[in-house]
C-alpha cells in the first residue's frame, strides 16, 4: 500500500469528520482497501491533525494574504493540515518535504478546486522555505 493511498484516506476521514463531528468511527467505512501499514500511516496523519489542530492551523494562517482560515474550503484545509502535519511530526528531511509537497499538490488536482494545486504549492513551499530558512 502506498503511502498515497493512505494520505487520500486521512483526506476522506478528514473531510467527512468535518462535514459531521458528530461520526465516530468512520474509518473503517472508506478505508478504501488499505493495507494495515497504509491503515495505520492514515490514522496517524488523522490522529496528528486532531491533537495539533491549533498549531497546524496557526501554521496555515501566516501565510494567507487577504483570507481567513474560515474562507478556505474544506478540502484545500485538510490537504494542507495533512502536509503540514506529515512535515512537523514525522519526517526531517528537505527531499521527502518535496515528496510530501508533491503528494498534497496531487490530491488537490484531484479533489480540490480548479485552481487548489497551486494555491497549496504556495502555502507549503512557503511553510517548507521558513523551517529550512
């Protein structure tokens, strides 16, 4: 199982956590047959979100010129909550942060808006050029 598989599960989980706090274990509905590593490297990316939702937002919010958090859609949110999460908490190196880029940008070409893959090319290239800086 790739790891992109399981970062567009933790993108699925997201957003439908999003769309409805109130679901409790909807993992395993849309778990989109991962592998048990693939389950588990999502549930990971899911669980970091929740626990430094603030900080990872807080991250997001420095680097939006002329927009809120609120005006984000919810796709584009989580894409860049994801990334940032993968970035902080699990890897330390310059290449894979191009990697995790390249995944985010990705997943924006498929669920985003038209226009989302460059917006959170933006948006992490800016956060990436500050921790490298």
């Amino acid at each position: 199982m790739s790891r992109s598989k399981a970062r567009e599960h933790a993108l699925k989980v997201l957003y439908a956590k999003e769309i409805n706090p109130n679901t409790a274990e909807l993992s395993a509905d849309i778990s989109d047959a991962l592998s048990e590593k693939g389950k588990s490297f999502s549930d990971f990316l899911v669980e970091q979100v929740q626990l430094h939702r603030d900080e990872i937002d807080g991250e997001i919010v420095r680097f939006l010129k002329k927009w809120s958090l609120s005006q984000l859609n919810i796709v584009d949110k989580n894409i860049l909550r994801i990334a940032i999460a993968e970035f902080n908490y699990t890897y330390e190196d310059k290449a894979d942060r191009k990697v995790i880029i390249n995944e985010a940008v990705e997943l924006a070409k498929v669920y985003g808006g038209e226009n989302s893959y460059r917006f959170i090319n933006g948006i992490l290239s800016a956060v990436t050029g500050e921790k490298n800086g």
